[in-house]
C-alpha cells in the first residue's frame, strides 16, 4: 500500500508523543515527547532498560495504545481522531505483530493462525488459506502446516507467528522482543528471517533487550526514561561472513528470491 | 469488511465449542429443557384448540355460541375463569333462547342446560353423570349421530332419554339400551335412542357426549322447579356468510332484553375453544412459567458458560484484536456462540418437547398440535436468551484491553 506513495511521508512520524499513566500524585510518564520518523523499509532496533517506554512506543505505534499527547501520523494521517473501528483496519491492513510469547491460538492449526488476520480483511476461506500456505513455504513451513503449534518448536512458532504477521501484507511489522523466549539458535534463525524481510523492503520495528541483535538492524534507537537517548542510523549493515555461513547452512532451503517474486505478483 | 464474517464465525464457534464439549452439551440441555416444556404445553393446549375449531369448521364454520358471564379476556381468562358458574344462577333465560330463535339469519339455535346428577337404573349408579336437557334442534347443529332409536322431537315425552354407548355401558351393562329406564333426581326416564361412540370429550359443546344423557328442556327444567338454567346457547347461522351479523343482531338483542347489561358472551371461530380448555389454560399458564423459569436458569448458564469461555481466551482476543479484530467482529464472534448453544437447545427442545406431547397424548383423546405458533414460540425464545444471555459477556470481550489481553497467561 505505501510503496506506491515512496516519494511522499514518511511510514510513521510521531510530533511530541506523550504517553501518561494514572493521574494526580501517581501520575507516571512512561513517553514523554518523543519525536520520531521513521521510512519505509528502516530496520529499526529499540533498545534500552526494562520501564523506559519501549513496549508502549510500539503498543502506540501498532495502534493498541493511545497517546495522552502529541500527533502520530501514519502514512501521512493522523490517526488521533479516528475510531477505534478505524484503527481496527489499519490494525488488519497495514500493521503485523510479532510477540515474545508467540501468541497462537493452540485450537487453531499452523495454515489457520497464520490465515487469521486475513478474516478480519473479509477474504474468503478459500483464499485465505492459500495465501496463508504460499506465506508458510516462504518460511520452509509448509510441511506443518495442519501440525498444531504445540507440535512446534519455539523457533518454528515464531517463524509460523511472523509469517502471519507478514500475510496479510502490511507496510511496518511491529516484533517485541522477538527472540526473548528462543534460545540462542533460534533466535538467530528469528533473526535471519527478520533481516530477510528487511531486505525484500519491508519495514521493520523491533523492540529487544539483546544488544547482539542491533547488528541486523539498519538503525538503533536507545531509549531512557520515556525519551530517546541516541538515534544511531547505520548506513550499511555490518555483516558477519562466518556467522552468515554458518546460519544458511543450518537451514534446510535458502530463500528462493523467484518465489518472492511469485508470491508478490498473487498478492497484487 | 468487504464481507460479513458470519460464516467464519460460525467455524470459529463450531470450533471453541467442540473442544469444550461437555459443558457445551450441559449448557444446551438447560435451554433444551426450557424449550422442551414449551413446546409440550403450547402443542397440547394447541391440540385442544385445533380439535374445537375443526369441529367449528366441520359443522359448516357458521357456529356461534352464548354464554353467560362477562368474556374474560388476558391472563385473567386463566387465573379467574367466570364463564363457569355451576353454583349460581345463569344470567341466560329461557326468554333469551326465545329471541334468538326470532333473529334474522338464525337458522337454528339449541339451548343447553346441563345438569351434574347421579343417574340410577336398577342395577346399577353412575355418579356425577352429566345430564343435557336441550331442543331436537341440537342433533343438527353439533351433529350427533344416533346408532339407534331417535333423538328428542317435538312430540317426545319430557321422560325420554337418548344417552351416549358408554353411559349405557355403565348404566346397564349393554350397549343396547333401548326400552330401559333411569332415574335421575327422582323422576324416571326411558330411553329412546343411543349416541354412536364419538369418541370426543372435547368439542365447543364442553360436554362429553359418550358419557351424557341427553332430555329435552322440559325434562331438564324439572330439576331447577321448572325453571331453565341455560349454560349455553348454540346458534347455528343460515351460512357462513350471515355469522358476522348474526351475533352483531344477538348481541344487540340480548342486551337490549338484559337491559343494557353485559352479563352473557358471544363466542365464535377460535374463541368457543377458550372455555373448554380453561383446564389446559390453567396447566398452559403455570407450566409456561415453570418454562420461563427454566429458560431463565438456561440462559443464565450460558452467561456463565460465555464468561467462562471470554475468560479462558483472554490472549486470543487480544490477539485478535492485533491482527485487526473490531471490537464489532470480538462481539459477534462471542454471540454467534451463545447463539449457537441456545438455538441448538432449541432445536433439542423443540424435537424432545414434541417426543413429550406425543407420549403424553397417547392417554388423551387428541394429539398435539403442529404450528408455525409452536416453531416461532420454541426458536423465539431460544434466540432471545441465547441473545440476552450471551450479550454481556460478549461486550466484555469486546471491551478488554489487548494490551492486557497479550499480556494475560494462563
């Protein structure tokens, strides 16, 4: 959707976003005037101690959260006056989430979690669930696709949890703490996917407390206290030939770019 | 939405509620309950109604009927019946009967006045027998078939009797009774004719013929001192057509002769039912209470069902909301549940509600009554509580928060 509109705003672009908890003498700030913008295809890393706001950027950003203050401005649009039906919508069409704990639905198989969001766009079941499979085979899923996710593993369960992510087409994938609940071989292979979508030009949020993790990221943005302490852009990405290596050949196929290609061309 | 949901949701239920399958099964039995005992009751008293009005439409639908006491209407037609007043003394005369036999487009008219008392013959008593003293014009208007001998005519004397088989199988011991006599009140009646076996305790005539000695009025008026005690008055119209103004002229001549009092009602198509099924009614009214409150218990089941359920999916529903829920779509998927528990009970109910009537009626004279009434009443209600019941816990879905909802673990 916004890949036609490259040239114009940026994805996101926060003007003094403020975010308060209780009121009167327990009043918190949790963000306080963060101004921010991001572009399209930024692989951005939000790092910084527990408490300092960074889930409840990205609760805002992925509109679960409202601001108390500021304007957000997503794809150019405010989206303070909009319903909550609106922000539904937007929710469905232009935001995919990625959590710590997986979140599947275990009474759900594998083709029909990763299937889900596109319900709610009002595609039918037919078609759902082939959209569903051609975004499992480009996570090497496609032979658990009717396993239940108890039958998974961790890392299989993220990669199911960022393929539905990825389904239904959205223009940022908003991941928190992605890997916190993989070991460190998963979490690589986590890792890798993200990078790959990244480079297919997507844009990508991730919150993490694991700073290895910053190296696949195009920027990261420390946090402190409710407000962004540094804001590092790296222009190119610093690549580790051996841990590269070592990655693709733990994986069973490397990424076929000509079924990216394919899988676009279906979606349009 | 590009597209309803429904369907999906439909699945999504089938679904959630597959897995719980036994408190599923125990939440749609309560419904199912509730919706059985309304089924059973409307279907009968339904039965009752039907035979009465196709006994009306058989006799040529041109039946109307008077009766004394004001016409009870509402709830009050069930809990204070004033139509029967064994006791008292009836506001319909002899005279009344007079002027509607004069009243244009009245074909025909058989008053009855029917008499509680124990008929003796000399081998045997029947207590409480029920004794009708009417005119020969009856036999016609509530076509009573006669197996042998002749109804009351003009010229029959006031002790003739034409009684009903079983009467005369209790009485005497045979069904040819012809020729005997009875006592009755102290005077003696011969018999002079016997009913065919109707089969039919229930007719707008509200008297069992099978077990009835029927006399004419003269007969009849010598257990009241000579005196008629009219409990109701049939009136048969030239045709169909007439009966509209038929009972307009009745009406207005009758309250004319009962200066300006209201005490009597006229009752047509449906209506001469009410009366005879007064017994049905009474049972109808406390049993669809009974069923009110069983339905009541059901739905509360199923809001405790839901909320169990809305609670166990906590994480689901703040990851649906993640992936693009409405709290529009949270709220009908969690109806569309509820909704499916209670109109599955209703169908139970209504298949088992019926299975009850049928069982029931094997020891009555009628069967239960099939009618779009019974569907609407038993599907009706199921979806109301079903509604009702479910739409709170599905607002609370709706309205949790999914950052919470994520955060939840079980």
């Amino acid at each position: 959707m916004a890949k036609k509109k490259t040239p114009t705003p940026p994805v996101i672009e926060l003007r003094g976003l403020t975010k308060r908890y209780g009121m009167g003498d327990a009043e918190q700030t949790a963000l306080d005037t963060i101004d921010l913008q991001i572009e399209k295809g930024e692989f951005i890393a939000i790092m910084g101690p527990s408490g300092c706001g960074k889930t409840t950027l990205l609760n805002i950003l992925g509109l679960l959260d409202r601001a108390s203050d500021g304007e957000y401005f997503l794809d150019g649009k405010t989206i303070e006056r909009m319903s909550a039906a609106r922000h539904a919508r937007i929710r469905s069409q232009q935001i995919g989430f990625v959590f710590q704990s997986f979140n599947l639905i275990n009474r759900l198989s594998v083709i029909e979690n990763v299937a889900l969001p596109l319900a709610y766009k009002g595609m039918s079941r037919m078609r759902r669930l082939k959209q569903a499979s051609d975004s499992l085979k480009n996570f090497h899923l496609s032979e658990r696709e009717y396993y239940m996710p108890w039958q998974l593993s961790g890392g299989q369960m993220q990669r199911v949890a960022i393929a539905r992510a990825l389904v239904n087409d959205p223009s940022i994938i908003l991941a928190d703490e992605p890997t916190g609940n993989l070991d460190s071989k998963a979490s690589h292979i986590i890792m890798e996917e993200l990078s790959d979508l990244h480079k297919r030009g997507n844009t990508i949020i991730m919150v993490t407390h694991n700073p290895d993790l910053t190296t696949y990221a195009s920027r990261v943005i420390r946090m402190l206290d409710g407000q962004i302490d540094s804001d590092t852009k790296i222009p190119i990405k610093i690549e580790d030939p051996a841990a590269k290596v070592s990655l693709s050949s733990r994986r069973t196929k490397p990424t076929k770019p000509a079924k990216k290609t394919k899988l676009k061309a279906k979606k349009k | 939405m590009n597209r309803p949901l429904i369907i999906e949701h439909i699945q999504n239920a089938y679904h959630s509620l597959k897995i719980t399958r036994l408190r599923t099964v125990l939440t749609t039995a309560g419904v199912a309950i509730g919706v059985a005992t309304i089924t059973t009751v409307l279907s009968l008293s339904g039965g009752v109604t039907q035979v009465i009005a196709g006994q009306v439409t058989a006799l040529g639908g041109n039946i109307t009927v008077v009766r004394p006491g004001t016409p009870t209407k509402g709830l009050e037609g069930f809990t204070n019946p004033t139509t029967e007043q064994t006791y008292t003394t009836s506001t319909i005369t002899e005279q009344d009967y007079d002027n509607i036999l004069d009243i244009k487009g009245v074909e025909s008219a058989a008053p009855l006045m029917i008499i509680n008392s124990s008929l003796k013959s000399s081998s045997n008593t029947v207590r409480n027998g029920t004794i009708v003293a009417t005119t020969p014009d009856l036999a016609d208007i509530a076509q009573l078939p006669l197996r042998d001998g002749q109804f009351i005519d003009s010229v029959t004397n006031k002790n003739t009797a034409v009684i009903g088989t079983k009467l005369s199988i209790d009485l005497f011991g045979t069904d040819q009774p012809i020729g005997q006599t009875f006592t009755a009140g102290g005077q003696q009646f011969t018999i002079i004719g016997v009913f065919k076996t109707m089969n039919n305790p229930i007719n707008f005539n509200s008297v069992d013929f099978d077990h009835a000695a029927v006399l004419s009025l003269e007969g009849g008026k010598s257990f009241h001192q000579g005196i008629a005690q009219i409990q109701q008055i049939d009136i048969k119209a030239k045709s169909k057509k007439d009966l509209p103004d038929v009972i307009k002229r009745v009406d207005a001549s009758l309250t004319n002769s009962h200066l300006g009092e209201k005490d009597f009602s006229i009752l047509s198509g449906n209506a001469i039912a009410q009366p005879a099924n007064r017994f049905f009614a009474a049972i109808t009214f406390i049993m669809t209470l009974i069923a009110g409150i069983s339905l009541v218990v059901g739905g509360v089941g199923i809001m405790n069902i839901m909320l169990v359920g809305v609670a166990e999916r906590t994480r689901e529903i703040g990851l649906r909301k993640a992936v693009g829920a409405s709290n529009g779509n949270i709220i009908v998927q969690f109806l569309v549940e509820s909704l499916i528990i209670s109109a599955f009970g209703g169908l139970l109910g209504y298949i088992g509600g019926y299975a009850i009537a049928f069982m029931i009626s094997t020891f009555l004279t009628f069967n239960p009554a099939f009618s779009w009434q019974v569907v609407l009443a038993a599907f009706g209600t199921s979806i109301i509580v079903g509604g009702v019941f479910g739409l709170y816990p599905a607002l609370r879905a709706a309205r949790k928060d999914p950052i919470e909802s994520l955060r939840h673990y079980h």
